[in-house]
C-alpha cells in the first residue's frame, strides 16, 4: 500500500509539475540507443531516471530463478560549452544474484560537437567518449557462457571492469531545411573495448541508426542497433569462456550479434519533461547448431563424420553451440527532465517553426455557440413579428375595402 | 513510520475524492470509449491520459482462469493513440503485455458518421515457448507478435438525433493472446452499442478462426479448420459523471474444433473494467454529442430555434460549420437552401412593399373625396396654423 501511494503521489507531482511551465526542450534528445550529435547547450543540465524490463529465464545459471529482470538506469548530461557536454550515468539496480539486486555499472564521458550547434543544422557531427566501469560480478548467463562478470548476459555480451566506448555520430535534421518536414535521421557508429585481456574478452563494434518524427508534443522513433564481434566477414571464435576452466569453443556468427529494432515513442510536456517508452525487439537469427541438447550431443559426437548434422563446425573445432538466446522483447521507460535550463536558439527556432506549420484544430465553446444561436433566434423572431405586424395592417385595410368604407 | 502508513490511505482517498468533487456534474466522455471487446475507430483527444484496471473470468475446459489487468492509454495527437496494459499476475508469474497504437483517420475530432482506423497491436508475451526449433523445456523463448487490425465504426447519431446508436467493425489476427504461441488466429468482431447521456448498453457477436503452427511436435494446421463464435452483451456504467465501469459476459455458442489436439476456447467469461481519466481535456466530438443529448431534454419548448435544434441535423450542421470554419450557422446550409431563402424573403417583401403603396396610392386618391377620413390629429393641426 505504501508504494502505492508513493507511486500515485509521484504521478500527481509529476502531472502537476508538467502543466505548470512554458514550453522548453532538450537540445540533445536522441532515441532510444542513438545518440545525437548536438550538445546540451552551455550551462543546461538534464536528468534522466530510466527503467528496463524483461522476461528471461536460464533455471540452473540465474540462482534464484528469476525469469523477470527489472533494472533501474539515472543518467545526466552537464553542458560546458555550447559544443561540449558531460556524461554522468548509472545502471544503479542490476541482474539480482540471490535474488538480491546488485550494483551494475558507472559511466562517465564527454561528447563533442562541430561549433555551429547553435543553430538549427541540417547536418551535425559529434563525437562521444565514455568510460564505463562492469562493476557486477555475476550474472545470469546464455547456457553459462561467462566467466565470472564477463559473458553472454540476457542483453548482450558485458565485460567486467574497465571499458571505453566511443561512438562518432551523424544526424540530418530536415525541419531546418523543410520547415514542414520534423524528421530526424541518427547514425552512430563506434566501439567498445575492454581493458582486460583474456582469450574470451574481445571488443565489439557498436552501430545505431534511428528515424524519428520530432514533434512540438510527441516523438515517435524506429532504431536499429547492434553490438557486434569482428565478425562480419566470418563467424568469430570465442575460446574458454567457461567458468569451470574447461576451453570450450563457439562461434558467433554476425546475425547472432545482439541486434534489436527499437520501436517508441516520447511525449513533450511544456515543463521540459519527457516521458518516453521503447520497445526493442530482437532481431537477431540462429546460424548453425543450436543450444539445445540435441545440437549439444550432435556436436559432441565423437562418431561425427562428413555429411552429418553440423560436421563443418565439427572441423572448424566448435565444441559448444551458440545461438542468439537474448531477451526477445524489453520494455524501456524514461523519464528525463531539466535541472538547469536556458533556451537554446535552435531549440527556439524548432518550436517556432513546428508552431507555425501546427494545423490547430478549431475548439467550440459550447456556451458561447449557444448564446450566437439564441441571439440569432430572437433576431429571427423580431423580424418574424415586424413582417407579421405589417401583414396584419395589411389584411385590415383589404377588409376596410372589401366592406367599401 | 506506522502513523505514515496508516494516513496514507486516508490522504490517497482525499486526493481521489477532490478530484470528483472538482470535476462538478458534467461528464467526461472518451471519444476512444467502444465496447469491452471492440475500441472505437476514434482516439482519445491529445494528451488525455486514461488509467483502467480490469479483470477477466474465464472458463474454457482446462478449468477457470483468473486475470487482473492494469494498463493506460494516452491520445499522441489527434488522430493517434498508444494503449498499453499487462497482467501482473498470472499462472506463468507475469501475463502479456500489449502495446497498440491506433491511427484514425481526419475527421476524429468531429461528431462523423463513419470512422475507421489501423492499430498495430505488439503483444510481448509471457507465455514460455518451448517448442520452437531454438527453444527448450529448460531454456524458453518469450517472443514478441505484432499484428495489424482494422476498426471501422458508424455513428448514426451523427445523421439523426433520434439515433443513440453506434456499430463497430473489428478485423484482427489475434483472437486469445495466451495461443499466439501455437496458433495462427484471425479474429472477426463486431457490436451494437446504445450511447445514452451518461452510460451505455452493447452487444458484441464475433468468431476466431485458428490455425495450429507447426512446432518441434508436429506439421501443424493447413488451414484455419477450428473455429467457435461468440456472443457478449454488456454495459458501461459511468460513475459521478467520471469513472467508468464497463463489464460483459461472453458466452460461446458454437465452436468447431478437430479430434486430434483440439483448440480450447473460451466458453465463458465475465470481464469487468474500471476506467478512470488522469488528463481529461473535453473533445469537440463528444461536446457535440453532450450538446444533443442535452437539447433533447429541451424539446417540449416550441420556439422556432428548438424547432430547429429539434431536428438535430442542423445542430450538427451549425456545429460542424463552426468546426470547419465559417462562424455563422446559416453559412453551414447548403447554398440552394440559402439561395432558395433569399429569394422566397425577397419576393415577399417585395410584394409587401407593392400592397402598401397601393394602399398609399388609394388613401392619396381617397382624401379630396373623403376629407372626414383624414385623421383629427391632422384637422388639428391645420386649425392650430
């Protein structure tokens, strides 16, 4: 009861909080995965708090057996010039171990800008850098393949402890060519590589490309993004990455990477305050054995000859088989809002220009429509009774005539 | 800490009942509210935000089940809206979760006869597969269905005022979420609902066709060879002219199931939803149709506006003319009709203005004659010259 209460006290302030102020919006909104090249603009600070949840389930690798994963992400972004912002963020609550929730990770970075963010740009560049820091030693994994906190977990590959990622960043904002047109098209491409160094660590190429209409009120997004092994060109062996020591061999083929297409939607309040949902599903697809019991013994078969199930991974010294087993769907909800704000001139020229091409739709005011419609019926009957008084005079004077006076 | 929690209730129930005494008499009608099983063709008005609690009773011959549902909807712009809701708690720990945006098409924010619309339904479920080529007992797969639907919808009070009526249309391919994992389904619905000031009564009618999918047990279905139709009457009760409690009881009446793994519908099921509005913000829409149900309460007076108003058809003209532009009701006729007028006034006054010169003329032609019929005010004054 006690949450609950908290929880409704919480949307009664966030409600009255959001129709309380004008009109105010983050320069560097993104989607969901897709960063944008613009910055934050100097001296603003927006906050976001975001919450992640999924169905999974791996009984004998998730002590506890949970099969539903709630996370909970904060993350702000600080703007020290007009073409550079901070990056603080926080997977504060993580994959529960004992069925207690564990720290997940801190971030911390920069991103960059080419200086004419100021303005509403059609092209705009950028560059991301941050360090984040694995802190979690367990989780649940894909049929156990981690060692330790570095492994395939229910959302991808995750290497315990250090790690930088960096993304460059292309976007195309139409509204500032066609005024008509508040479409956005984001491109990220980047890296993610781990400071530790074992056969298993290996880093990953980051990719994220995402089409949105950016409205005056709501935002509607599709992205794809994906996190990939070296292995565009063939699939990648992953060597020992078994907790028991044993070095067991997969192999990962590129549409195994964990790839997702993002479907969400955010919603504008005058406050500055975004509510946005995201919906990745997984697009991933098996390639060869799969990991299934079946496939395992197949696999395992010391008797394995040509033509068999599987026989070319035999050769190629697979061990262990691999197949896309990530969450199949997430829910993702934010909830972002400013700290410490200024109107940036780009922002101020979007708003202008997505109001002048808003068609507002016409409102009735039902009591004045009524009191238009009454006036309008006694105008009717005052020249009702005029043309009824002048037919009387009339109809008098005929019989005036009629009786011959 | 326990004070806390024991005022807490209290200030929860103070807070909600300051919401109903501030919402006065007057009634918050969604322009999106349909029947339990069908949604209407029109969206909520932009930025409204609905939040609904249900629960659903169902008995198939696995045994009774038992759902309680949360969930929300929220209008995106005029002619969009976003409706999400999950079970949370179910036999398989947590039940779906479903997203689904709707878009309507123009016309949403006025009293229209017929409305359609497209939704994509994004079912996330909860169900563990464990008989896809990838899947195991011991290591499910919880997929993702996205679906589209069509929705149409004819609103006959939007022709005559003597019509509260509104019929629903509903094309789908998804008829019971919890077998999208082993059937393919296509689900037809479709109702009649009585839209009163404030409540309403429908009746729904509809079948799913299924499809058995092939899986690691077996080929599966060539066709869609089970089937079983339904009926669902029903009403919505509305609440200090506020909340809404919808509910229905649907009962099977036919079904078509094969001998061999037979499909288990649902024979029979009791669905109760509360729906309460967090952001209201009135639409032209349901304004109007506010505006007619309380005109028809005015029908006894007899003036020549109430005629009027008394055919409803020219109130909505008026209405959608002030929605569509022109301010003045008589520009929303159509111009024969105000030509017509023109004329039919014109020639009466213009025959008026001949009789009373004619008149004049014989009063002129009169007065040499008949001196005693000029009036005393005028002899008097002649004297007092």
């Amino acid at each position: 009861m006690k949450y609950i209460v908290i929880i409704f006290s919480g949307i009664c302030l966030i409600i009255s909080l959001a129709m309380a102020q004008g009109p105010k919006r983050d320069r560097a909104e993104g989607f969901y995965q897709c960063v944008s090249s613009n910055t934050i603009g100097g001296g603003n600070t927006w906050a976001t708090v975001r919450g992640i949840g999924f169905l999974w389930d791996n009984g004998p690798d998730s002590t506890g057996n949970p099969r539903a994963f709630p996370f909970l992400e904060v993350a702000s972004e600080t703007g020290v010039s007009n073409f550079m912002s901070l990056l603080v963020e926080s997977r504060i609550l993580s994959y529960p171990w004992h069925k207690w929730f564990q720290f997940g990770n801190i971030a911390a970075g920069a991103r960059f800008t080419v200086p004419n963010n100021k303005e509403l740009r059609f092209r705009g560049y950028g560059l991301e850098c941050k360090w984040i820091y694995n802190s979690q030693p367990e989780f649940p994994s894909l049929s156990g393949y981690r060692v330790g906190g570095t492994g395939f977990a229910p959302e991808g590959y995750i290497v315990q402890g250090g790690n930088f990622q960096f993304k460059i960043i292309h976007d195309m904002d139409f509204i500032s060519e066609y005024s008509w047109l508040p479409l956005k098209i984001d491109l990220n491409a980047g890296m993610r590589i781990p400071f530790a160094r074992a056969s298993y660590i290996l880093p990953q190429y980051l990719f994220d490309a995402g089409l949105g209409y950016v409205g005056l009120g709501f935002d509607l997004f599709a992205e794809y993004s994906l996190e990939a092994f070296n292995n565009l060109m063939g699939p990648k062996k992953i060597v020992g990455l078994d907790a028991s020591g044993f070095q067991h061999v997969c192999e990962v083929f590129f549409w195994e990477n964990p790839m997702y297409v993002t479907l969400g939607g955010r919603i504008r309040y005058e406050n500055g305050m975004t509510l946005s949902g995201s919906l990745p599903l997984l697009v991933s697809t098996n390639m060869g054995s799969s990991m299934t019991a079946a496939d395992r013994a197949a696999l395992a078969n010391p008797q394995i000859k040509p033509g068999d199930q599987f026989y070319d991974e035999h050769l190629r010294g697979i061990t262990d088989p691999f197949d896309p087993w990530f969450a199949k769907w997430k829910i993702v909800v934010e909830l972002s809002f400013p700290m410490r704000y200024k109107q940036t001139g780009a922002e101020m020229m979007r708003n202008f220009l997505l109001l002048k091409n808003r068609k507002e739709g016409k409102k009735i005011d039902i009591d004045e429509r009524l009191r238009t419609l009454e006036t309008q019926s006694d105008s009717l009957k005052n020249d009702d009774s005029d043309k009824k008084r002048r037919l009387e005079e009339i109809r008098k004077r005929r019989e005036q005539i009629d009786k011959g006076e | 800490m326990h004070a806390l929690e024991s005022t807490m209730p209290i200030a929860v129930i103070g807070v909600v009942l300051m919401f109903i005494m501030t919402s006065g008499q007057t009634v918050n009608r969604g322009r999106d509210e349909g029947t339990l099983s069908i949604p209407a063709s029109n969206v909520m008005g932009n930025g409204n935000i609905d939040l609904f609690i249900a629960s659903d009773e169902r008995y198939s011959l696995s045994g009774f089940m038992f759902d309680p549902i949360l969930g929300a909807r929220i209008g995106i712009s005029d002619m969009m809206q976003l409706t999400g809701q999950f079970i949370p708690v179910s036999k398989s720990f947590i039940g779906p979760v479903e997203a689904h945006l709707q878009i309507t098409t123009p016309g949403n924010d006025n009293l229209r006869f017929f409305g359609m619309a497209l939704s994509a339904d994004l079912f996330l479920s909860s169900a563990p597969d464990t008989l896809s080529s990838t899947a195991e007992s011991d290591k499910p797969e919880y997929n993702p269905y996205l679906f589209p639907s069509f929705l149409a919808d004819l609103d006959w009070l939007a022709l005559s005022k003597l019509l509260p009526f509104k019929m629903y249309l509903s094309i789908g391919m998804v008829d019971n979420v919890d077998l999208l994992p082993t059937y393919d389904q296509i689900s037809l619905k479709t109702a009649l609902e009585w839209k009163m000031f404030q409540h309403s009564a429908f009746a729904s009618a509809g079948a799913g066709f299924y499809k058995e999918k092939s899986s690691r047990l077996g080929p599966g279905d060539a066709s869609y060879k089970q089937s079983y139709f339904w009926i669902e009457p029903g009403g919505r009760y509305r609440l200090f002219g506020r909340f809404s409690i919808v509910g229905a009881v649907k009962l099977a009446l036919f079904e078509n199931t094969k001998e061999n793994n037979p499909l288990q519908p649902e024979l029979f099921k009791i669905s109760i939803k509360v729906e309460a509005p967090l952001l209201f913000r009135e639409t032209n829409t349901e304004a109007i149709r506010t505006l007619i149900f309380m005109e028809r309460k005015k029908e006894k007076k007899s003036d020549s506006f109430e005629k009027r108003v008394a055919t409803g058809k020219n109130l909505i003209s008026d209405m959608s003319a002030a929605l569509m532009g022109p301010q003045d009701s008589l520009d929303a006729l159509d111009l024969d009709t105000k030509g017509t007028m023109k004329k039919r006034r014109e020639e009466t006054q213009k025959k008026m203005d001949e009789v009373e010169a004619l008149f004049k003329q014989l009063d002129l032609e009169a007065q040499p004659k008949a001196p005693a019929l000029l009036d005393t005010a005028s002899s008097a004054s002649r004297k007092s010259q």
